[in-house]
C-alpha cells in the first residue's frame, strides 16, 4: 500500500480511503467530505447537492446551479455562495452568462 502512495509524507486515512485529507479551520488537517448545497431562497428546500473530495472551488458553481435548475425546472434570479466559490471571473461570468446577479457572502 505504501509504495502505491509515492509520498512518505502524505497523509492517509485508513478508516475510510475515499475521505480526502483536507485542511479545517484553525490549519487542522482532517479527513474530510465537502458537501455543497443548493437550497430554494423561497421555500427552504433543497434543490441540489454536491459531494467532492476536494476543496470548494468557483467552477464548482455552475454544476450546482446548473443541476438546481435541472431539479426544479426554475430560472433563479439570484444565487448566493460561499466565499470559496467567488472569485471576479466567476462572478462576472455568472452575471453576463446566466443572467444571474451573483453575490458573495463569507462563509464565517
């Protein structure tokens, strides 16, 4: 198993080999799910989710609100994410090609 790692240094977890190492709050390393989660502003429903061994990153965006509108058959007018996910060219990409305003909020 060892050697299929090629990294002495990498970090392995040996109760569940899907679950990335991924870095918390406070530089702590953990194993980790990231699970995104597209939720209807107006009803509070849940329209889609995402699961990634990955850190969030802005192109993840679009499959989310691409698979909410897919789920609900509705055109949203505004979609608000998590700081992870905003970066301009997203943002502006969002706006121009979706005709959507996007807005950042912080994660806290």
């Amino acid at each position: 198993m060892l050697d299929e790692l090629g990294d002495e240094n990498k970090l392995i977890n040996m109760t569940d080999p899907d679950a990335a190492v991924m870095q918390h709050k406070y530089k702590r390393k953990l194993p980790s799910y990231n699970h995104q989660s597209a939720v209807d502003g107006k009803y509070g429903v849940t329209c889609a989710v995402s699961t990634r061994c990955e850190n969030d990153h802005p192109k993840y965006l679009f499959s989310l609100v691409d698979e909410a509108r897919k789920n609900t058959g509705a055109v949203y007018q505004n979609v608000r994410a998590d700081s992870g996910f905003c970066i301009y060219e997203v943002l502006e990409k969002v706006e121009k090609e979706r005709r959507t305003k996007g807005r950042a909020l912080s994660s806290g």
